[in-house]
C-alpha cells in the first residue's frame, strides 16, 4: 500500500543501522476524523544531553505517501515519566518540530528528523521524573495517550454512536493562521459556509496571535490543529502561507514559497484527495501552479483566488457609482493579479450597424476605464480577500454554478501555449471549475494577457519544484 515502498525501506534500514534499538512494526492508526489506515511506524529511545544524560522513548508512524509526507510523532513515556507541554511537545505527547513543518523530499530524512528532535529535546526537555503518587495519578493519562499512539481513540467509537459520518460534512481547511488565514476562517464562519472549519497552524511552538484568540473565544465549528490529519475529507482547501524568510530577490521570495509548500500541498492531498484547493498565497498565479504540480489534482481542481475580489468591485462600481447595470453583469477584472490586470468583457449587445458598434463600444470602455481608475484605490486587506474567499467557498459548496474571475491553466485560451495560471471567468461547483466562460475578442486584450503568461512563464521556469 505504501507508494514509494523502495525509498520507504531504504530509509528505515538507515533508521535501523543508526538506531538499533528501535523495533519495527505494522499497525493500525486511527486519524481524528475515524478513519483509519495499516501504517508502518518504529519506537526506541533517542539519547538527549541535558545536564545528565536521558533516554526519551519515542515512537515514529510513517504515512503511506512517506518520504513526501512527514510522520507522525509522538513521545511514549513510561508510568513513571510526565510531559512537559512546551514549545515541541502537546499534552498527548504529539511532537512538533520546524523539520516536519519544512519537510520536503529528499532533503527532508528521518535520520535528519531525529537529529532535530535529539537537539530540541536537549533544549527543552519533554520529559520528567513522576514521584510514585503523580505515578498512580499519570496511568489514566497514560493509557489514554497508549491509545492514541497505538491509533485507537474513541473518535471510532463516538461517529459509531452519533450514527453520522464526518467525511459527509461540508467541511473547509484552512492552511496558515497568519493574518490571512485568520480572515477567511472568520469569513468562512460568518458566511455560514461549511459545518467545520479546520485552522492548520504551521508556525512554531504554541498557537500565536490570532489562532489563539480563536481558541480563547471559541467560535463555533472551528478546529484548531497543528497536525495535518486534521484536515482529512475536506471538500476546500485554502492555502494562505507565505514564507517570512530573508530573501533578497523576488524570484527567491517565490522559491522560498515553494520550498514552503513543498512540505505542504502533498500532506493535504494525502489527506483530502477530493478537495479543491483554492491558493491565496502570493503571487496568486505561480503558487496556484506550483500547487497543480505538486498535487498531481487536475487542473478542474486547483484554482487561485485570482481577480474576484477586483470583479466584485469593478461590477459593484458600474453598477452602483456610475449606474452602468446592463454592463455591469457582462464586465470582469482578468488576467495577472495586480497592477498587470486588464478588464473584459463576456458579451456585448448586438448593435444595428458597424457605426453604432464603434460608438456602444467606445462609451462602454470610457465607463470600464473610469471604473478601474476607482478600483485602483482599493487595497487588498486580509479581511476584503477573506471575505472573497467565502464567496468562492460558498460556490463551490453550494454547487452554485457561478461565473466567478478566478486563477486557472489559461493554456489554450487567446493562443497562449504555456502551462500557466490566469483569472479567466469561470463557472464553479463541486468539482471546482466546471466551465471557462468565453471573453469578447479584443486585441488588446489578448495582448495583455500573452504578455502576462509569457513573464510568469519566465519566472516558473527558474524555479526548482
């Protein structure tokens, strides 16, 4: 069952030669949503250096898409052993490490894992000695975490009783609890969108900032979670992280993205291998390509946020600051997001004759350019982009077939040959994007947007996926 069995077994030999005392094993593990999966996983002791030197008992679960999902990994303390719950290490025992947030093969190793939590063990260490009375108390505990290590919660037992799959929910991830990501939970939420919101926080340590407020207010139907099972049967997901790293140039801005969703997209599509991902990262066009690749999803599949929030705008202000209604529901903002952007249209009124075409065409651009002078003030706060997000998600959902500008391969549209991502007008349901809604022939148009696919081309082909 396992997809990369040879490179699997080669790293667990290297596991074995480094580690002998680590036992292999085959054995059944549940996942917080009840489903469960036969996963190979290994337990021992790594040696840590804190003062005095301490054996910490840990145990390894290896997922099925292994080296190109990290593993799961907790510690499994004896009765007489507490857990320290700090910046590495939950309540459970879950152990969370930089390294398996950066996971990405083949630079990524399990050899390379467990130096790191050696190292981070040895800066704070995960375990404590328990007097016999904090023993006794410690065994509940214990035999709960024995039960979660050993993939048997009570999640199985509870979907049992309350007679509902959760697979069956409407249920959305959100990937990056970053400014961002906290908006188009909130938005989501608001919106009444979908039954369960799942939160992915992926920074260091402890929920931070917005991902905690969440937790301290509790809003409803939302889920924060560290750990990628989390997000398993999600119809959406939504990726929202950016790298904060020190890049000089922009091109390494975007490969430090994409070092980023390296050790991203494949987890969420282990685990939701249904989903449509729907990419807000920047830039909009690129990471919706690299999550394409990445993914091996089709291209239906893997859209980008694109320009709806510009054609949300731009339609509201020809209808409601310049009174153009008839034109209004045929205009759309497409192409790069940004200042690259171009407005178009879907249809146009048949005129009589040549002559009043000119002039019905002509009045209609004045009305376009005037309203793209006004849509140029508008910035794009986190909220605005949250709050179009919903909208999508709404669609999307809802199989509400809708006509939304969102980022997709733009490859065969106004003789563009490369594969890359464009806002076109497109129809959306269940599956993502069912439709490309035809644009009027313009020239000038078509122009802009080779122009645009031709330097993202440019910019793609430099980086290393």
């Amino acid at each position: 069952q396992y997809k990369f069995r040879d490179l699997t077994i080669e790293e667990l030999k290297n596991v074995s030669k480094t580690y002998p005392n680590f036992t292999f094993s085959m054995n059944t593990y549940t996942f917080k949503d009840g489903s469960q999966k036969d996963l190979l996983n290994f337990s021992g002791t790594v040696p840590v250096k804190y003062g005095n030197s301490y054996n910490i008992p840990i145990r390894l679960w290896i997922l099925d898409s292994h080296p190109f999902a990290p593993p799961i990994c907790f510690l499994k303390p004896t009765a007489n052993m507490g857990i320290s719950v700090g910046k590495h290490v939950d309540a459970r025992g879950r152990i969370y490490l930089p390294y398996l947030q950066n996971w990405s093969h083949p630079k990524s190793t399990l050899i390379g894992l467990i130096k790191e939590m050696i190292a981070k063990f040895e800066e704070e260490l995960p375990l404590y000695s328990l007097s016999s009375s904090d023993a006794a108390r410690q065994s509940e505990l214990l035999s709960y975490i024995a039960k979660i290590t050993e993939g048997e919660t009570d999640m199985k037992s509870r979907s049992k009783i309350g007679g509902k799959n959760e697979g069956c929910f409407n249920k959305i991830t959100v990937v990056g609890a970053g400014d961002l990501g906290i908006a188009c939970v909130l938005a989501v939420a608001a919106k009444d969108v979908a039954d369960k919101v799942v939160l992915l926080d992926l920074s260091e340590g402890a929920a931070k900032g917005g991902a905690m407020d969440l937790e301290i207010f509790a809003v409803p139907h939302v889920e924060i979670s560290k750990d990628f099972s989390a997000s398993a049967d999600s119809k959406v997901v939504v990726l929202t992280v950016n790298s904060l790293g020190n890049a000089q140039t922009y091109l390494d801005v975007i490969q430090s993205n994409v070092d980023l969703f390296r050790g991203i997209i494949p987890a969420v599509s282990h685990y939701s291998q249904n989903a449509v991902l729907l990419v807000a990262s920047h830039p909009v066009e690129i990471m919706t390509f690299v999550s394409w690749k990445l993914s091996s999803f089709p291209k239906s599949r893997v859209i980008g946020v694109g320009a709806n929030l510009d054609s949300e705008r731009f339609q509201y202000i020809l209808t409601n600051l310049l009174k153009a209604e008839v034109l209004a529901k045929d205009a759309w903002v497409i192409g790069e997001q940004g200042e690259d952007k171009v407005s178009s249209w879907t249809s146009c009124n048949v005129v009589a004759n040549q002559t009043e075409a000119m002039a019905a065409r002509n009045s209609r651009e004045k009305v376009a350019n005037r309203a793209m002078e006004v849509l140029k003030g508008k910035g794009q706060r986190s909220w605005s982009v949250g709050l179009s997000v919903a909208d999508l998600t709404d669609s999307i959902l809802k199989d509400k077939r809708k006509v939304h500008s969102v980022s997709t391969l733009a490859k065969g549209c106004c003789s563009i040959n490369s594969e890359v991502f464009l806002s076109l007008p497109c129809i959306l349901g269940t599956s993502g994007v069912i439709e490309m809604v035809r644009l009027e022939e313009d020239p000038l148009v078509q122009e802009k947007l080779q122009s645009s696919a031709g330097s993202i081309h440019d910019l793609q082909q430099q980086l290393k996926l």
